[in-house]
C-alpha cells in the first residue's frame, strides 16, 4: 500500500504529534500577520508629517539633522547623495587598484632581489670554500687562530 492512502495516513498521524503549543503559537502569529487596513484620515496625517519632514529638510541644508514636526514627533533625515558622489567613489576605488598593484608589484620585485642575494651568497661561500681548500692543499693555512 504505497499509495495516496499511505500518505493521507501519515500526514494525519504527524499532524496529530505536533505540541498543542505550537499550533496556539502559529495561530496567534497568523492572527497578528494579518493584513490591516487604515483608515483614511491616518494615511492623509503621514504623508501630511511626512511633508512637512521634507520641507523642513530642504530648507536646513545638507548634512543630517533632527527635525522637529508639529505634532511633537522628530525625524532624523540624511541627506541625499550629491551628483558628484559615484564618480568620487570611482575614482577612490580605481585609485586604490592601481595603489595596490604597485604596492604588490614592488613586493614581488624586493622578493626576486632577496632570493639573488642569497643564491649570490650561496654561490660566493661555496667558491671561497673551494679556494680555502685548495689553498690548504697545497701548505697555505689562511685561518688564523
């Protein structure tokens, strides 16, 4: 019996476990989701503070502000991005690109360099071992003790 059957008896039986808590909870949060309707003389008293918001923050300029509304209420405004502001923001970040592929191409040079160096002393402290052992060879003794 793999049919719908099985299926409609197993949804019951799982159904039938679930905590009587959490279905009290799931109501109440169906019920306190659902959608409210406002009242038209609300919505006109918003948009109306809202306004008023908006007004006051032209006419204080730039830079955040607290402003104060009639009905004793405060609106903290922002000010809006100026024009010149996404080609700043542009520039800053293709100048730190090129700053940085500088910064990496020197390191990657001072790395090279470091690696020479010490193939060179490598190369020099093995060539003055070399000569220090012929030289013992033939009876010149160069440590001096």
């Amino acid at each position: 019996m793999n049919g719908p059957e099985e299926r409609d008896q197993r949804t019951e039986t799982s159904e039938d476990l679930i905590d009587p808590r959490m279905k009290e909870f799931e109501q109440a949060l169906a019920r306190a989701m659902k959608r409210v309707e406002v009242r038209a003389e609300t919505t006109a008293k918003f948009l109306a503070l809202a306004e008023e918001a908006e007004r006051k923050r032209v006419h204080a300029g730039g830079g955040f502000r607290l402003i104060k509304l009639s009905n004793g209420g405060r609106v903290f405004a922002m000010p809006r991005p100026r024009a010149w502001m996404g080609g700043a923001i542009a520039a800053v970040l293709a100048l730190g690109c090129f700053v940085g592929a500088h910064i990496h191409e020197r390191h990657e040079r001072k790395a090279i360099a470091e690696q020479q160096f010490e193939t060179a002393e490598r190369i020099t402290d093995e060539t003055l071992a070399r000569t220090r052992a012929e030289l013992e060879q033939r009876g010149i003794n160069l440590d001096q003790q």
